[in-house]
C-alpha cells in the first residue's frame, strides 16, 4: 500500500492513504475528533498540510503519477485510457466528488 506522511497547522501526524478512488488520512499523532476521515475533510478543518519526505519507492510512484498527469494535460491525444482514467480517479479524490455521478447527472 502506498502512503505519505502529513502534518497539519496544529502539529498532528497524518498517513494519506489512496483506497480504491478516493484519498483518505487517518491519525498517526495528536487528538483529533476523528481519527480517519477524507483527505478534503483534513485540508478544511486542519489545513494546510505539510508533507514529509517520502521514501524512495513511493517518491517514485508518485513521480509516475506527474508524469501521467503531464502527459494528459500537455498532449491528451496521445494518452491512453488507462492513463486518463488514472488523472481522472486521482482528481477524483482530491476533489472528493462521488463516483456514481456522471457529468450529465450534474
């Protein structure tokens, strides 16, 4: 499982945890009402965050995910699906926007 390690203005330790399309952080350190909750819930009620150094196996998957990001963005038609629907679930995430909505439904 990949991870990255956060802290928020208030000193608490995160772990960002990617789980199927959604991105999700879940105490390490401090006292905090709840203990795991959606990376979009943290940024709004503690944010911003810090983000520490990564080891390098996960610095590099995330580097492969700017790359793929880079790649949509600068010339998407030459990306694949795959890689599209990879930006798409990332920012999907992010944004924390639920995954049985579609752009018409909106």
């Amino acid at each position: 499982m990949n991870y990255q390690i956060a802290v928020d203005r208030e000193g608490r330790t995160w772990v960002i945890l990617g789980i199927g399309n959604t991105l999700k952080v879940h105490r390490l350190s401090g006292t905090a009402p709840v203990a795991v909750m959606a990376l979009a819930e943290l940024v709004d009620m503690y944010g911003p965050l810090i983000l520490a150094p990564t080891h390098s196996a996960v610095a590099d998957e995330f580097a492969s995910i700017i790359d793929t990001v880079d790649l949509v963005a600068s010339d998407p038609e030459t990306a694949s699906v795959e890689q599209i629907r990879i930006v798409a679930s990332v920012l999907r995430g992010i944004l924390n926007c639920p995954t049985s909505e579609t752009a018409s439904d909106r």
